[in-house]
C-alpha cells in the first residue's frame, strides 16, 4: 500500500497558512507539535509492545533543563538550549531505561509511572532549584544572536517546529524502516525468537527507549519556550496518559500519527472551551470515544485505508 503522501503534503501546507488565517491557532498549533514529540516517543514504545504511563517525566525534564539553564546557568541562545535540553532528557532516558526495559506488560507501565511520580514530587518539593509549584519562568530566547520580541518569536516558534517535525519525523522514519527498527517490532511479535537470532531485546529498547525520552525531551523544551513557564505538573500522570492517548489516537501505523493526534486533541479541546466552558471534558471524552470506537487504528490508519481504496478504485 503507497503511503499517503500526498494527503499528508497537502495538511503540512495548511499548517503553514494557520498563522496568516488563523492567528489565534498558531500558540495552539505549536504547543501541539512540542506535546506531539511526546507522544511520537510513546508511539515509539508502543511499536515495541511496551506501554509507558511515565513518560511526561522526560517532557518535564526537557522543559525544566530549558528553564534552569536559562534563569540559572545563564544560557540564552534557542540552539543550545534545545540541544542541552533534549541531551538532558536522552541521559535520563538512558540511565532510567537501562533498568525500566527489563521489564514488560503492566510491570514496564507501573514502573515508568512510579518514577514519573518521583520526578513529579522532586519538581514540587525542590523550591531552590525548580521553584516548587511555583515553577520557573521561561525568558525569550536569543537566536544566533538575534533578540526578538515576544510576538516575532512566537512566529519563529511556530515555522522552527513545523520545521522540526518534518525532519526528525523523516529521521524517525528512516529509523524504524532500519533493521533496528525492525527489531524493535519483532520484540513486541516473538521476542524469543529475536533473542535466539543473536538480537540483544535489551539493546534494541534501551536504544528506543533513549530516543523516545529524546523526543520527549524537545517537545518539552519546545513548549517550555512557548508557554513561557514551567510547572511539576508537566510530569504529572494525567499528562503521561494524555501522551497515550494521542498517541493512540493518532496511529502508530506512521510517525505523522502522533502529530496528527497532537493537533486533532489540541484543537478539540480550545474549540470545546470555546463552544461549553462548562462540560468541555464531556466534549473531548464523547469525541474520543466515537474516534476509538469507529476509527481503531486511530486517524493516521484512516487516511492510509482511504488511500488504499482510492488505489483500488483507481481514482
């Protein structure tokens, strides 16, 4: 089945047009690009069998590494603060998944949640150091040398995100079609097997599980710098199950899933709190239940079956 290019071209190009048509989207697009990195690191895990219900830790160490070295450490420059923030965010990854992957089934889930929990109650109680519920601020970065405004750079904000999630989405990509990707699936279809071809599982998802921390990390810092502040409950569980929950909204069957899910849930929500304040929860959870009933291999899976019967039928 041809993937579904063209389809995927053409939304990418009305994400480009949202700040001249719709200027009031374009902090809402952003911040569901930067939680969209989030959730293509859970996607990742998911491809391997494994559900991580902690993974907003990595989100909020990305975001808190942005703001530490901004107010703290002094570091101003948009580049190295992206760069520390999702090298920061991988290391942890790396330290904490050399133990976490181990594990599988609700144990992997549970464990994740547990040292999420961790993080979350160090960001609440370490007043000198993360400002506790207060949290910390997030100054308006340089880039390259340039300062700009807040306005100018919420708009340059915008197009280095879009930016970003077509080449790391591409890299993505290229990385789950390698045989390492590969192996990462056939981890979650017969492990056994992989491990009596000579394949290291633990290898294979301590290295996806650095790269979805990774991710994670720079959606984080993405959003640290657009929202302009940081809280503990950027790692709280309910923002973990909100990364699931997109990303299986979205599709795990493309990395463009876990964006698309982003956006859908981002913009469902600010339109249900525009249309009832009151019941938007009831909104968003009446839409998500007729998207999970109807549409089981999420958003992404539905564009690739209309395409593939639009092949079919030669239109």
């Amino acid at each position: 089945m041809r993937k579904p290019i063209p389809l995927l071209v053409a939304a990418l190009a009305l994400l480009l047009l949202v700040p001249v048509a719709f200027p009031h989207l374009k902090f809402v697009i952003t911040l569901a690009v930067a939680k969209g990195f989030a959730a293509l690191g859970v996607a990742l895990l998911l491809r391997g069998g494994l559900i991580s219900l902690g993974h907003a830790m990595y989100f909020a160490i990305g975001a808190y590494a942005t703001a530490f070295l901004g107010s703290k450490a002094g570091v101003s420059d948009l580049v190295l603060l992206l760069v520390a923030s999702t090298a920061v965010a991988a290391l942890a990854g790396l330290v904490f998944g050399a133990f976490l992957v181990r594990y599988r089934a609700i144990f992997f889930a549970m464990l994740n949640l547990a040292v999420s929990m961790v993080i979350f109650a160090l960001t609440s109680k370490l007043y000198g150091i993360t400002g506790g519920t207060d949290g910390l601020r997030v100054a308006v970065p340089t880039v390259l040398g340039w300062a700009p405004g807040k306005a100018a750079f919420d708009g340059f904000l915008f197009y280095l995100c879009i930016l970003l999630m077509v080449v790391l989405g591409w890299l993505v990509h290229r990385y789950l079609q390698s045989p390492l990707g590969h192996a990462l699936s056939a981890i979650h279809t017969n492990e056994v097997r992989l491990e009596y071809l000579g394949v290291s599982a633990w290898q294979t998802l301590l290295t996806s599980y650095t790269i979805s921390a990774a991710l994670a990390g720079l959606g984080g810092a993405l959003a640290a710098m657009s929202i302009g502040h940081v809280l503990p409950e950027f790692a709280f569980w309910t923002e973990s199950g909100h990364l699931v929950l997109t990303a299986v909204l979205g599709g795990i069957g493309g990395v463009a899933g876990a964006f698309i899910g982003s956006v859908f849930l981002e913009i469902l929500h600010t339109v249900a709190v525009g249309v009832a304040a009151e019941a938007w929860n009831l909104i968003i959870g009446l839409a998500l239940i007729c998207v999970i009933f109807f549409l089981p291999r999420g958003i992404y899976g539905l564009i690739e079956a209309r395409r593939g019967s639009t092949k079919e039928t030669g239109l």
